[in-house]
C-alpha cells in the first residue's frame, strides 16, 4: 500500500500495476473514516431520507476507495 500511495502522490500513472480507479485508494479511505456519521435518529421523513442517502453515498466511496479484488489480465496489460 505504501506504493500506492506514493505513485498516486507523485503522479507516475503508468508505474501502477493497472488503472487507478481499479485500485485501492488508502488516500480516499483515510478521508472517508474521518467523515461525521449521523448519530441522532431523525423525526421526519425528509431527515429518514437524507441520513438514508449520505449512507448510501458513504458505502459507495468505500467501495470505491478500496479497489477492485481482480484486474483482468487484459486490463492489466493494456496499462501503459
């Protein structure tokens, strides 16, 4: 991960093993855990529905941010 981390700093693209957006992001991932979660239950719908979708949008970025399990080989080798 420390690799990553570094080539994703740096800016050497093609030093990555495949696309970026199939990797892991450790970057993301340390942002996101430092994200508020909602704590309070809320008591109107309209508050139901915003706590439901910045949850929703909070299981996407993790899922995002940690990568993909397999790269195709394909994918891989077509990497510059």
């Amino acid at each position: 991960m420390p690799f990553l981390v570094l080539i994703r700093r740096i800016g050497l693209r093609s030093a990555l093993p495949g696309p970026p957006w199939l990797l892991p992001d450790p970057l993301l991932s340390e942002t996101l855990s430092r994200a508020p979660l909602p704590l309070g239950i809320p008591k109107t719908p309209e508050g139901k529905r915003r706590r439901t979708d910045y949850l929703r949008a909070l299981k996407h970025l993790f899922r995002a941010a940690e990568g993909r399990a397999r790269i195709p080989r394909s994918v891989r080798l077509a990497w510059p």
